[in-house]
C-alpha cells in the first residue's frame, strides 16, 4: 500500500503536473530525473535511508519470529491460566519489536533520510 500510494500515485501526479509546464527536451529530462530521484527517496532506496530500512526489516523479520515462536506448541492451562511454553522467548521479541517500532514511528529517524529529497 505505501509503495502504490505514497510512491508511485504521489510522484506520479507529481511528475504529471510537472511534464505539463516544461518547455524543451531539457525541462523534460530534468522532470524525469526528478520523478526518479523522489520515487527512490520515498521508497527509502537511497544511502542515508539504509539504517530505517534496517529497521522495518528487522520489524518484518521479528514478526515472523513471533509468529513461528507461537505457533511452534500450542497453549496449556496450568492452574485455570493459558501458559505458552515459549511466552519467555515470545515476550522477549515482543519488546525488541516494541523498541524498534518506538524508534521508527517517533521521528527518531528523520535524520537518517528524510531531512532531504
């Protein structure tokens, strides 16, 4: 959804409104390489962005985890309580993926990729 809608929709109409005032082959040589250069600014594709896509790589890869760690034994009840014989393990990439999403969505990475594009 963020790549068909933030990227691609976004520079699109971007790039659009922008071919439609240029003059010569230049300006539309200059519109293109625009469009380009954003597209890949936004798709966090550029040098200065590698760190923040780290991170959501990590978020993805510590879902799966989650995921595999939960569904390897199924819920007991122990004293009328539900206990996961991985709840330590579980509980231990639920606050890694906790501080990774603190890190992502509080601004923390502004100065890795978005103070320029």
């Amino acid at each position: 959804g963020y790549i068909a809608n933030q990227i691609l929709q976004v520079s699109w109409t971007e790039f659009t409104a922008k071919l439609a005032t240029a003059s010569d082959l230049d300006a539309i040589h200059r519109t293109h390489a625009d469009y380009l250069n954003r597209a890949i600014f936004r798709g966090l594709l550029t040098e200065k962005a590698a760190p923040v896509m780290n991170i959501i790589h990590s978020i993805f890869s510590l879902i799966l985890k989650f995921r595999a760690q939960l569904i390897a034994h199924p819920w007991d009840r122990q004293q009328g309580e539900a206990v996961h014989p991985s709840f330590i393990a579980m509980q231990q990439s639920y606050n890694t993926f906790k501080y990774y999403s603190h890190f992502l969505f509080k601004g923390k990475t502004r100065e890795y990729c978005f103070s320029s594009g």
